[in-house]
C-alpha cells in the first residue's frame, strides 16, 4: 500500500488547543503511514492566520482546486484555491458567492459550511456540495439543508440556481464523499449518535449499505481516493477518530479492511482530503 500511494498527500484541519484557531496542514502519505506525523506542514501567512479554517476538500486531478470553510466573523463561508505544484503551498482563496446560487431570504447573516465535490471528466464541471443553516422557503429560521451547486470550471463560481438534497430540522446534515466500494456507486458517511459515530457506504441505486468502522469511537467525515491505475486494490478511506483520546487521522484500506493512525500531535486533527500530486 506504501507504494502505491506513495505520491499521495493528506490535507487536513488541525487546532492544538482551544484558545488556538483552526489551520490547515498537510503530510505526505507515504511518510505517514510509516509513523504517525506530529509536526504536519502547516499554511501560514496573511489571510491563513487568524480566523478559523477547516474541512478542506480537493477536486481535479489535472489542476486542483481545494475548497475549504472559514469563518468570517459573523457567518461560515466557503472558499476555494487551486493548489500548485510542491513545495509551494496554496494561495488564499477566494470566496465563493453561494448566495447566487440559493438566493436566502433576507434577514440574519447565513452560514454555509461542509463542502464536499464531485468532478465530471467528461464535461469538466465541478458539482458542489454544502450545507446551508437556513431554508430558503422557510424564512430566517435555523433549518440546515444540503444543497449541490454547478460551478463555472474556470472561474470556480456558481452557475445558477443550487439543488437542495437533503433536508433535516432536527440537526445536522453532514458532508458526504462521493466514491465506490465492492463495484458500486454510492457515497462514504458518517452515522452519528451521541458520543458514537461510525463510518458507512451507501450505494446510490440499490441502496446497498456497509458498516466500515464502527468501534465505539467517534469516527466522523470520511474521504475516498480511489486506486491507482498500477494498483490492484479498492481505495483507501481516510477518517477522523477519538479512538485514544483526541481526534487523529486514520486510514482504512477498502481491500483488506486494514487501518493505519497517520496523525498523533495534541489537539484536534481532522477532516482529511486527498490530493493526488501536489
């Protein structure tokens, strides 16, 4: 597995302790599965310091674009940046005008947060999805919705309206990750109740579902990247867990169910996204 994925990398959101902000950081895959990374490269500078910034997710292979959350003062928003070759890290991003795409009622400031993507090869469009804290029909309540908006592959901005798919008035409606498992299409989730949370596939047509982790811990937000085209296996899943006390990275081999920690510094690590070749 450490060969096959050697090129690799994990980009995740990480907080040492609670009076810090969130930041994002990455590691190298083939490192990390050798021994857990303690001290991650870590994006710093004007516009990365500062606010909190998590749930990073990357799409395109050819030239990848992360989106991530931050938090501007009032309001959670949802920003994107392409990421250039290594070792240089990304450029600050900028902030996508979702507002275009759902057109929320007027009122309090909206939050939009979880984003997830999914790339089209054959029309090179890039589909997003996220949540929105309010019910574009419904007023100012707090109602979170999940929506998928088209954006413009080169100007990384929407194009008309967004398509609501999932609705919950009661909670929290999580990212999902779309991907395969045992030949079908379907998507990677998180099933959370109380302090337990376990990671599970849906498949999207004959609604076919399997428990991947469920150990008792709180395991959240899982990520696929599928095989490599040299080889032979199912994917790998990366995830994030409590199951020793803070919350690390974790990956799972879809082919033979073996599970790897790659994280172990202090605080909070989480919320991992794949990138192909940085």
């Amino acid at each position: 597995m450490v060969t096959a994925y050697g090129e690799r990398w994990l980009y995740y959101h990480r907080r040492i302790s609670a009076a810090e902000s969130f930041r994002l950081c990455r590691v190298r895959l083939v490192e990390a599965l050798e021994q857990p990374v303690a001290e991650p490269e870590c994006f710093a500078g004007a516009g990365w310091d500062g606010p909190d910034l998590l749930r990073p997710v990357i799409c395109r292979p050819d030239a990848p674009v992360m989106f991530y959350e931050r938090f501007d003062g009032d309001r959670w928003a949802i920003y994107a940046t392409e990421i250039p070759k290594a070792p240089a890290l990304p450029a600050v991003g900028q902030r996508l005008d979702l507002e275009a795409a759902v057109r929320p009622p007027l009122g309090r400031p909206y939050s939009y947060r979880y984003p997830a993507c999914n790339f089209d090869a054959f029309s090179g469009m890039v589909h997003l999805g996220f949540s929105m804290d309010f019910d574009e029909n419904a007023g100012e309540a707090l109602e979170w919705n999940v929506a998928v908006a088209e954006l413009d592959p080169l100007f990384l901005q929407p194009m008309g309206q967004s398509i609501r798919v999932a609705y919950s008035p009661t909670g929290h409606e999580r990212r999902i990750h779309w991907g395969q498992h045992q030949g079908l299409d379907g998507y990677f989730l998180d099933r959370e109740s109380g302090l337990r949370g376990d990671i599970v596939f849906e498949g999207s047509l004959d609604a076919i579902g399997f428990d991947l982790v469920a150990n008792g811990a709180l395991n959240l937000q899982p990520v696929y990247l599928p095989p490599s085209a040299a080889d032979t296996g199912s994917g790998l899943l990366a995830y994030q867990s409590d199951r020793l006390g803070s919350f690390d990275i974790y990956v799972l081999s879809l082919g033979t169910g073996g599970q790897v920690r790659v994280t172990s510094a202090e605080g909070w690590e989480g919320s991992a996204a794949w990138l192909m070749a940085p």
